[in-house]
C-alpha cells in the first residue's frame, strides 16, 4: 500500500485522535511496529498525524494506551 492510498482509505484523519491531516501533515504509523516484526501491509498500517506517531513511538496501540478508532483493512483493487 502507497502513503497516499493509506490516508484515502482512512480518510485523511489520524486514527489515534480523529484530527484532520492533509498530505502534508499525515504520517504513516505501523500498528505492530517494523520493529517487533509488522509489517507494510494494509492490516498494520493507519494514517497518524505526526504527535500520535512520535507518542505512540516503538509500542503497540495496547502497550501506549492508544486504541485505534478502527481497525485497518485491505483495501479491494480499484477502490480508488
């Protein structure tokens, strides 16, 4: 999945607090972190705006107290 693709599924909202992002401000976040073995897959990841990302950091959205609004799906081709 592309950045661009991941904001458009999520709307351009962060999934951590609901603010509204705009490419400029969006981020992807890893839900399980590369880190701890996640990986870029339309499952893992959301679209976090840079303070929930950083807040968030190495940690599950569990072990930060950070639940998702929704959870992340695959996106069916040519959704977009």
């Amino acid at each position: 999945p592309s950045r661009k693709n991941i904001f458009k599924r999520d709307d351009y909202i962060c999934q951590y607090c609901s603010c509204k992002l705009d490419l400029s401000t969006a981020t992807v976040d890893h839900v399980l972190p590369r880190g701890k073995g996640g990986k870029h897959e339309w499952t893992n990841v959301v679209t976090s705006c840079l303070k929930c990302n950083r807040k968030k950091g190495n940690r599950t959205p569990t072990e930060a107290n950070m639940p998702l609004m929704k959870t992340p799906k695959a996106v069916k081709f040519g959704a977009f």
